[in-house]
C-alpha cells in the first residue's frame, strides 16, 4: 500500500499481515545492515492487538532508505470515542525502535516526515510514542519532542577478552569465578528446546519482583518468536545439578545483542549462575562477531538491577530516550479531559500521570464508575 507523499518523496506503507507487504519488508529488512529485530515485521505484529494495525513507513531516497515500524492502534475506550469518526495514536513496539536508515541525510529525512505526517493526518492520528534506539547513527532524528529515560548498560564487544575481564567490576570476576567452581554451566539454545523451563523461571521472577502487567506475556507470544523470528533470538541457561536454574532470552540482530527477557531461582541466588550466563552471553557474542550487547537498564534510576548491570560495563553508559508527538492539539485535550472525568468517577481528585504519555491511555484505578 502507497501513503501520500510529502513532495517529491514516495512513502510506501506496509502491513505486517498482508503477504504481499511482508514479502517486501523483509526484502528491505535482510538488505539493511543491521537487520534490527525491532523493525522485523513478525516482531511489531507482536505487539499489534485485534484492533491494531502492525505497520512500516518505508522510502527510497538517493542516499538509502528508511524504514520506520509503527502499530496504529484504534482508539476505542468508550468514554473516548466520538460517534462517527474512527481516531488513531502510533506506539512502536517494546525495545528499541523508530525510524532507520542507512545513510540519509537531513534534506532526506525531512521530506520523510513531511510524507508521514501526511499519512498521518489521512488516518486520523492524534499522537504518536516511539521508543528510540539507543544508537543515534542507526536512527533517523525524531521531529518531536525527545526525553531522556532511564540510562542502558551496553557492553562493547569488540574490546579484547583479556581488556573486558579487567573492566568488569571485582565482583563480576569473582561471581563468574565461584560459579564455574560450584559446577554451574551455560547452554546455548537457539531453537527454544527448554522454553518450559524459561516460562517457569521467567514467571517465578516476575512474580517474586511484583512486575506490572506489562510483564506477563502469554506462553503464545514466545512460540511466535520460536516460530517466526529464526536467527533473531537465542536462549541461554545456567545449569545445575541438571536443572535450569537462570536463564535469559537474547535477541539478535546484526550488529547487537539485546538481553530481553529472563530471571533466574531464587533458591540459587548463592550459586551466582546469572553472573556465568551474562558473561557467556558476551563471548558468544564475540565469537558472532557482534559490536554491542545491550544489557538495558532498571526499574528505577541506579536501582540495585540497573547497578548490576554495570558492573560489566562501567563505562558503556548510553542514554535512553523517548519521543512524543502530538498531531491533533484540540482532540488530544478532549481525550485526556474525558479520560480525567472517567478517572474521578473511580477515585475522587484522580489525575493523569503528567510522565504518561498519551495521557489518555493511562490505565484508570479503582472500581468503574
């Protein structure tokens, strides 16, 4: 499917459940150089509900390309849907994603969004939330407004073995040390043989953290990435005694490796097993030849999660941002007062979070009114 175009620009819009669409979009994706996971068209439809729309902008320019994956979501809550006409906001998928390139310059990126906003416009879209990638030369510059999240820990993989011992923290050395002697081992599973045993680990942590919904991912949404996203993950597991005792779902792309998903028993805390696995991770990583492991970041700025992380990392600090647009000014205050009365009706003096955005889609407490 073809969008309107801002000037000279051709914008091509791709739907990730439409065949012939995800032919094309993974003919871009294997040509790109970093074949990001996050912009794979079997990975935004993840993220796309019944009513949701997985799709890509893409344009060739003189320079290169861009492709930018997207899920339009309808908006329909009751309290804030307008008879008559259907409203849409975008969100990109969970990770690291918005608009990539391979080489566009500035004129080329904004004709981009000149035909996007067009696109946009014809669809009746009020606001827009993308998640940036952490590596700004991979990314076009977002046209809205940016904000600084929580720092990520990236680990660079191309400094020597010997150089990336002495840059972990004495504690890493000696986690991964007493690890190995108390008989800790590492597999690699790249076809997802022990996902029982993921789910069982991953749940058991989520739970133990009191992690919000968001967290909980049904057991569907790991045999799609099993099913369609081949090359694009890997698991690895600490062993013990012949039991899986942590364990993490690696995702993969070209360049960098994404620590995704994961958890570890809390009856093995003592063994240190995550310690061996992450370290594992990393030399798997330069055994493929990849530039990054990306550790991310935690909860809550310099939690205990975020400060363990960079412990094998000190110095791979990267800032994680946000962008945020809003289209249409009149409707998006509507929908956020609308949502404001909603809220009230369940908790009295309820207001938006004002770091949520789009304030609308903030999730109401309390009984419904």
């Amino acid at each position: 499917m073809t969008g309107a175009a801002g000037g000279a620009m051709r914008l091509e819009i791709w739907n990730a459940r439409r065949t012939a669409d995800v032919s094309r979009w993974l003919a871009v994706h294997r040509a790109s150089p970093a074949r990001e996971v996050f912009a794979h068209p079997a990975y935004v439809r993840l993220f796309a509900g019944e009513h949701d729309e997985p799709l890509a902008a893409y344009a060739e320019t003189p320079s290169g390309f861009i492709l930018y994956p997207f899920v339009l979501r309808r908006i329909t809550a009751p309290h804030l849907v307008a008879p008559g006409r259907s409203i849409h906001d975008i969100t990109t998928p969970y990770g690291y994603g918005g608009a990539f390139h391979n080489g566009v310059g500035e004129a080329e990126a904004k004709e981009f969004w000149a035909a996007f906003d067009d696109f946009c416009r014809a669809r009746h879209v009020v606001s827009e939330f993308t998640r940036l990638s952490l590596f700004e030369d991979d990314r076009l510059p977002y046209p809205g407004r940016t904000e600084p999240k929580l720092v990520n820990v990236v680990r660079d993989l191309r400094t020597s073995p010997e150089d990336m011992w002495r840059e972990f923290d004495h504690k890493v050395r000696k986690n991964v040390s007493k690890a190995r002697r108390l008989g800790v081992t590492i597999e690699v599973d790249e076809t997802g043989a022990r996902l029982g045993d993921f789910l069982r680990i991953y749940q058991g942590t989520m739970d133990r953290r009191q992690a919000g919904r968001s967290y909980y991912f049904p057991p569907q949404f790991f045999r799609t990435i099993l099913d369609e996203l081949p090359g694009h993950f890997s698991f690895f597991h600490a062993v013990h005694d012949g039991r899986v005792v942590s364990t993490e779902l690696v995702l993969v792309s070209a360049r960098t490796l994404y620590s995704y998903l994961g958890g570890t028993e809390r009856s093995a805390f003592d063994l240190r097993p995550n310690d061996l696995l992450k370290f594992e991770v990393i030399r798997w990583g330069q055994e493929h030849r990849k530039r990054h492991f990306v550790l991310g970041g935690g909860y809550a700025a310099d939690d205990g999660i975020f400060r363990y992380k960079r412990a094998f990392a000190p110095h791979g600090l990267l800032p994680y941002s946000v962008g945020t647009r809003v289209f249409d000014e009149p409707t998006y205050d509507r929908l956020v007062d609308a949502h404001r009365v909603q809220g009230r009706r369940r908790l009295p003096g309820w207001e938006p979070d004002p770091d949520f955005f789009p304030a609308y889609r903030q999730e109401l407490v309390g009984a419904p009114g």
